[in-house]
C-alpha cells in the first residue's frame, strides 16, 4: 500500500494515533478509587465476562498496593493490560455500575484497571508461577486473546503447552486489528510476551491444516483460531485499486510507520458495525479529507456501539444512511461509488474503498465436533464479541481441559 500516502506531518500523525483515554495520574487513580461504594455482589464483576472481583482491586489501588491489585487483576483475566484499554466499558463493568443510577458518572472502572496493569507491566513484575509439572501436553491453535487465556491457565496448571500460530507474530487481533489509539502492538505484545514467560512454547508461521495429527500427539487440542477474512461485497468494481477490506487496512496501520499506509482523500467505508467505525476514523486520523461511513439501512439500526458512532463523529466523520451499494466505479483505480437510494441512483464521489461488512467465519479447518479432547473458544465459536469474551472463554476452557486431563 504505497500509493495515496497520508499526508500529514509525522507528529500530527503520532498525535492522532495516540492514546484515546490517556492514563489516570496517581492522584488521579487514587481520588477516583475511594469514590468507589465497595458494593457486595458488586454488579461490575458480574457484568464483567471474566468476573473480575473488581471491588477487589479498586480497594487494593486505594490503599496503594499496585501490584496486589494488578494480581486480583490478571488472575481473573489473563488480557487485563488490552482488556483496560479495549474492553466496551459502557456495556460490560461501567455500565453496571451503581452510580449509574443516581445520575452519576460511573467508576473508571477501566482506567484504574490500566493503572494497576501498567504498573506491572512497565516494571516486568512477574505475578504468576508455572504450576509443578504433570506430565501432559496440550496443544493450543491460535495465539489470540482466547488461545493464550487458556494457554497461561494451563500453564499455571503444570501442564506443557505448545501454541501454533500462523501469523509472524502472536497476539490475534490484539496485535493486528485493535484501532491504534486504544491499543498499540507494543502494549500487545509485551502483554502476550508476560503469557510466555511462564513457559508456553509458540511457533509462530505454522498455519495448522489438519487437527487429527494433533489429537494423536497431544492429551487436548484447544482451538482458538478466530474469525476469517472480510467478507466480499459481491458487487461490481469490487477488484478496483483502492478498494480494500477494513482488516487489510488496520492491520497495514498497525504494522508499519503511520505514513506508509495509503490513505485517499475522500474516503468511503462500507458497513456500520464497530469494524466500520474503526476503519473510518482512523482513515480521517491518517489525513483523508473526507471519510464517510456508507450503510444501506438507518441510523437506529447501525450495529456499532453508540458510544463508537459518538466518537466516529467527533472525528469529523459523514455518515450516509439508506444507502445501498450497486457498483464501485473507476477505470482501473476507484473513482466513485454508485448507491441506490431512495431517490433514484446516486454516485458519491471517492477515491478509496473500505470494505467493512462483518469476517467470515474459518472455513479451512474442519474439526471433529464429538472428540473430547477437543475444545473450542472465542470469536470461533462465539461468533465474533469482544477480547474479553475470549479471554473468559479460553479460561474456561484450560479449567474444563485440567479436570479431563487430571481425572480423565
Ligand atoms: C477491527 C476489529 C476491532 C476490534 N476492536 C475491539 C475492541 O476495541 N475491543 C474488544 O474488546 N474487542 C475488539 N475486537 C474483537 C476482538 O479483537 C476479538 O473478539 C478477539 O481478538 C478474539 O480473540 P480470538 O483469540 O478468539 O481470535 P483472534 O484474535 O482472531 O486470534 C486467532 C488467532 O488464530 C490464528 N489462526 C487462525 N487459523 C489458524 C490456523 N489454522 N493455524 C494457526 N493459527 C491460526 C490467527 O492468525 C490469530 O492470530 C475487534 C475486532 C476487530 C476485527
Ligand atoms: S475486563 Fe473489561 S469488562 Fe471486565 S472489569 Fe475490566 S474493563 Fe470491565
């Protein structure tokens, strides 16, 4: 992706990508830790898919223990340190929270939980022992949030791990798909790095084609592989240069100096879920003039977060609603877009295509669904949520394997 690159200067691009909730000030964290009601059957932890005992760690944070908080932390939830700064808060922790319901503002829940993990992490405190050997081996496929929760787990267990890995490097969407100002791959990497330590093997670039020879040498097999790549238009012009699928994009963003990734300037991104919002905005972010979500039903119906639409917004970014694609138009690179609307046929004027309309799902490897040795977690089986979802998936999965393996 050479062509069209962004033009911004290097600072204003390091500026837009930088992070969107900076971190809490110690005072900060403090002060906001004792407004804390220390709730019992605290509505947070339940609303929290890995069940953080969240009252835990905010009263852990107020009396300035860092590290113990951080423990009650990732004990919990192996992907604290992505989880603070990815996780939906509105809908999951901070949405529960009682504040809510006397018209205040909710904990930050999240930025106290970025405080205790970034404490940690910045100081490579090591919280977590391999457990005492046991003499079994699993294998783990995928080394995304849900492969690595359960491969840590496991480990902590005493059981040998090995993770296969098809990408150069670990980490799953973390690493390649989180927009850059919430997650950075250095963050992501130096959380997944924390995993490893305890003792996981991982062989990145291996694509695992078939699970049996798995079966045969490991005593488990967990599959962890995520969702496929976007899904395709099916519409003319589709194959035009500066037509690109979303994740194809982000992952470019994400891997390379901001101002190698080409950007047009009148940008134009297909879908409205929260892909589509990370995808537009972070185009806007790396200069286009004009970056606009096109979606063919109404503004009720977007499936993005409203909070992601509010940002999207805030950036500056068009929306147009009810408007269905019919053709992408260009002779050998993009020029336009042709929407039907309810007024006819109309061609909204652009220079790149993003493609953001939901992952298909993994259809390369099929796997038998009655061993029971085998288990599955994440957006593979999920369908496509949230790191936390994986996260919780992948724990209770390495819980689920450590009863087979010890009483089986
Ligand atoms: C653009 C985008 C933005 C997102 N933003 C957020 C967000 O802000 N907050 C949030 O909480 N969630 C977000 N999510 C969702 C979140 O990233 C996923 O729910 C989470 O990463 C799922 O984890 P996973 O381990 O199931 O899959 P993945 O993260 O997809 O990891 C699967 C891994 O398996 C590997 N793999 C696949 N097939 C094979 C094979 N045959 N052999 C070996 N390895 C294989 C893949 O290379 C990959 O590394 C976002 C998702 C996308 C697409
Ligand atoms: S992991 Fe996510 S949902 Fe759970 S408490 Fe932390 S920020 Fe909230």
């Amino acid at each position: 992706m050479t062509e069209g690159r962004a033009r911004l200067p290097d600072d204003q691009l390091a500026a837009n990508f930088a992070d969107i909730a900076p971190p809490l000030t110690n005072d900060a964290a403090l002060l906001e830790a004792n407004k804390c009601l220390f709730c019992h059957d605290a509505p947070c932890t339940i609303a929290c898919p890995t069940h953080i005992d969240v009252p835990a760690f905010i009263k852990k944070i107020a009396t300035g223990n860092l590290r113990g908080s951080a423990r009650v932390i990732l004990d919990a939830n192996p992907f604290g340190h992505s989880c603070a700064r990815a996780c939906p808060v509105e809908v999951l922790c901070e949405g529960a929270c009682v504040l809510n319901e006397r018209d205040e503002q909710p904990i930050k829940i999240a930025l106290l939980q970025r405080h205790a993990t970034d404490y940690v992490l910045a100081r490579k405190l090591k919280l977590f022992e391999p457990g005492p050997p046991t003499g079994k081996r699993v294998a783990v496929i995928g080394a995304g949030p849900a492969g690595l929760a359960c491969a840590r787990d496991l480990r902590r267990r005493g059981h040998a791990v090995t993770v296969f890995e098809a990408k150069p490097q670990p980490g799953g969407l973390n690493t390649y798909g989180i927009a850059e100002y919430k997650l950075k791959t250095d963050v992501a990497l130096a959380e997944v790095q924390d995993i490893l330590d305890l003792g996981v093997e991982l062989k990145t670039g291996v694509t695992v084609e078939a699970i049996e020879p798995l079966l045969a040498d490991y005593d488990a097999v967990f599959v962890g592989i995520g969702l496929g790549s976007t899904k395709k238009l099916g519409i003319p012009g589709e194959n035009l240069a500066g037509v690109v699928d979303a994740l194809t994009f982000i992952e470019h963003l994400k891997t390379h100096p901001y101002r190698e990734t080409a950007v047009g300037r009148q940008v134009v991104v297909i879908g409205a879920g929260n892909t589509a919002i990370d995808a537009v905005t972070q185009a806007k972010r790396l200069g286009a003039a004009a970056s606009t979500i096109v979606y063919r039903r109404g503004e009720a119906d977007m499936p993005c977060y409203h909070y992601e639409y509010e940002l999207a917004k805030r950036d500056g970014c068009g929306f147009r609603f009810n408007a269905t694609p019919q053709r992408i138009l260009g002779n050998g690179a993009v020029d336009g877009l042709e929407v039907k609307t309810a007024g006819g046929t109309e061609t909204i004027p652009c220079d790149m295509v993003i493609v953001a309309i939901g992952q298909d799902e993994r259809r390369e490897l099929n796997w038998p669904k009655d061993d029971p040795r085998l288990f599955v977690g994440g957006d593979c089986s999920n369908g496509g949520a949230e790191i936390v979802n994986a996260a919780a998936e992948g724990v209770a999965a390495a819980r689920k394997i450590h009863e087979r393996l010890t009483n089986g």
